[in-house]
C-alpha cells in the first residue's frame, strides 16, 4: 500500500502517541481491504460513544492520554445517556457513571456533543462526491444514498482513527467502482402506497433481508420518496440486512437512470417487489402479543418535519399509555420556540435526547407491546429489551395512544 510522507510520519508517532496508534489499525484495516492507499476525509462521524463495556472506555482514555484530537469537523452518535433529561435513565448508577466518562472523553478529543444518530439533519452536513468516514449504520447509507458522500460502513474505534488522521481507505464506497449498483430491484405496487409512510421501511426491511451488502438501484419510486421516508428506508435496510448504500431511479443524485447506477453494466441480479412482498415484511417486524403496553417514536431521531407533523396531529389531545418521541439536542433546540414541543408534551410524551429507547433503559417495565413507526426500532427492540412489537405508521401510533388500544386502521 502507497503511502504519503505524512502517513508515514503520522505511523512515526510524529504526531503524538493517539495518532500513531490510530494510523497503525487504519492502515492495518486498509491492508487487509487491499486498499491501494489512503485518501483524505473532510468529516467523520464517531460510533464509539455507546458505553458497552470497559474496553471502550479504556480505549478512549488512551487516545486522550495520547493527545489525540480530531483534525476533522467530527460529530458523535447517540450515546448511553440522555443528558438534557438525566432523570430518565432507570439503569445502573456504575454504568451511567462510566458512559459519562466515554462521552467526555469523546469531546475532550474535539467531537461535537452532537450525540444524534441523525447528522444528516445537523446545519453542516457533506455535499455530493465528500469523502467522509462516518459510523452508525442508517448514517452511513443515508450519506452514501441520499447525499451522494462516499463513506464506508465504518465501526466503533476505526471511525474516530479517520478522524484522529484525516485518512480512510480508499476502497469500496469511496470509489466510482464500489458504489455501481450489482442488484436491481423493480417495485411494483398500486401508486396509493406511495404516498404512506409506512410503506418506505418496509421496502427498506425487505431490501436488506434480500441484498444483504450489495449496492441495489431501485425502480418505480418517485419524489413523494423524500428525505425522511428515504431515511426510514436506509435504517431498515442497514438493520436487517448490511446495506451501506441504495441508488433510487430518478431520485438519488448518482442515479438519474437505471444506466447511471449501473455504470452501464448489467446487474449482477434483478428481482421484483409486490405488495405481497411488502406485507409480509411489514408483519416480519411483529413480536409478541398482548395489549399495548407503551409507543415508541423516532429511530432514527425524528427530523423537523417529523416532529412539526406530530405536533399537528397530537394538539388538543391526550394518550392514554407512555408515548417516547426521539430526537436530537439540535433539532430538539431548533424547534422548541415553535410551541410543538408543548404539544408535544402537553399530549403526554416524553421527549428523549442524546440516545433512543431500545438502547438506553429508559422505558422501564412495560406491561404489554410497544408500538412504533421504526422498522430499525423494531428489529433491534426485542432482542435488546425482551418486549413485544407492534410495527404501524404513525397515525396508528397515535389513534392508537388516544384509545389506548391497538389501532391500526385499514392500511394495506
């Protein structure tokens, strides 16, 4: 592998001990991909700050110690903690204590307390052709897919030695070659179903089970496919299969034909999606029975937009079992003035910040299923918390927490 007078300064300690350590596991990743070299990143995007165990934490101590700190614009994901509602968390003081001290050592590196697994909705966010290196799977396709940035599906501790060098490797998605979509998938529904929210991370929860990593272009979608339905679709493709990037015809920005995504070539495979295929991904994502026990809303974190809607549809009402909305500390910033959070509030919901409900133990005990419009929430919820889930939009979240039973309308 090709390296740069800095690379190998940097892999001399000449930069201090963080860097060096985090040059030598870069460069052992990029080896072990074949990279033919290293390229320069303009932004990174840290997993690490979940507490998961000493390790992590003994990890980024040592990187502090080292004199490690970022030389490129960094956010952080989602942590442990929520930090502007510190009374919600009903876990281990210990635990809380140590997940405090990895997200302060994170920031002590130069991160922005962002903790959003979002950082696509933050005010600076990559443009077309950035080489970035960001961790948290629906950040990563939501960047390659939507944004047209090129980053790898980078982990915990390889994502903060990008940003501790300024260097990624210059394989798979941050090359033209890497992003050619392999797989081509032709949806084929009734056009109502464009327009329902629900219908998007179901095509997404189906798209990984059956392209696990392939780069697929999709057919039959148009712009009612906007951001926040395209940021479902990416969570439930990253959570149930290992997708990193999807091409949209005629709505991404690398993939205005079939023949652009494809770079001319033909697909290694094609397939089509019904509607049947889509119900039976729908249903796939619930668990369990027994009545509703609790509703949980905004996995990945709820934009702008997001929040606004719920505003809307909640004003004047009230639920009648515990309704959780995640977002981030900036949108959560951003919107408060408008009234929509008293809305929000005044219905009955708790805001959550800095981290999201299947993760954290905010939630507690909960008597019966929860209800959500994630289908990345829904994946991960039974294994992480042992509850049951009721997959639906997010009109039937809310009809549903007004009679305090579950309704889920008509749909399809």
């Amino acid at each position: 592998m090709q390296l740069t007078d800095k690379d190998r300064a940097m892999l001399a300690g000449r930069s201090g001990e963080a860097v060096r350590t985090a040059m030598e596991l870069l460069i052992a990743v990029a080896e072990s991909e074949e990279a033919p070299a290293l390229l320069d990143i303009s932004a990174a995007h840290i997993d690490g700050g979940l507490y998961h165990g000493e390790a992590g934490l003994d990890f980024a101590r040592d990187l502090v110690e080292g004199g490690g700190r970022v030389v490129v614009p960094t956010t952080m994901n989602v942590s442990s903690l929520d930090l502007l509602h510190p009374d919600l968390y009903r876990g281990d003081p210990g635990r809380a204590k140590a997940a405090r001290a990895l997200m302060e050592a994170y920031v002590a590196m130069g991160c922005a307390p962002t903790w959003t697994c979002a950082p696509y909705q933050l005010a600076a966010r990559p443009s077309l052709g950035d080489q970035i290196a960001w961790g948290e799977s629906n950040a990563i396709v939501f960047a390659n897919s939507v944004l047209g940035a090129r980053t790898a599906r980078y982990g915990d501790f390889l994502d903060v030695c990008c940003a501790l060098t300024g260097r990624a490797p210059a394989t798979g998605l941050h090359t033209d070659e890497g992003r050619r979509a392999t797989l081509r998938i032709d949806v084929e529904v009734p056009d109502r179903m464009l327009d329902d929210d629900l219908f998007y991370p179901a095509l997404g929860h189906a798209l990984g089970e059956v392209g696990g990593a392939e780069v697929a272009v999709i057919t039959g979608l148009d712009r009612r496919a906007g951001e926040d339905r395209l940021k479902a679709l990416g969570a439930a493709a990253a959570s149930s299969g290992a997708v990193a990037m999807f091409h949209v015809t005629g709505v991404t920005p690398e993939a205005p034909t079939v023949e652009a995504a494809t770079q001319h070539m033909t697909p290694a495979r094609q397939l089509g999606l019904g509607v049947s295929d889509l119900i039976r991904a729908r249903e796939s994502l619930n668990h369990g029975e027994g009545p509703l026990g609790a509703i949980s809303v905004g996995t990945p974190h709820f934009s702008t937009r997001e929040l606004e809607n719920l505003g809307r549809m909640v004003a004047g009402k009230m639920s009648k079992v515990p309704f959780y909305v995640n977002t981030s500390r900036d949108i959560l910033r951003e919107v408060e003035p408008t009234g929509v959070i008293a809305a929000i509030e005044a219905f009955g919901a708790t805001i959550v910040t800095d981290t999201c409900t299947y993760i954290t133990p905010i939630m507690g005990d909960v008597d019966g299923r929860v209800m959500t419009d994630s289908a990345k929430w829904a994946f991960y919820a039974p294994g992480n918390l042992g509850v049951g889930v009721i997959f639906a939009g997010i009109e039937a979240c809310v009809s549903s927490a007004v009679s305090g039973r579950v309704e889920l309308g008509e749909g399809w």
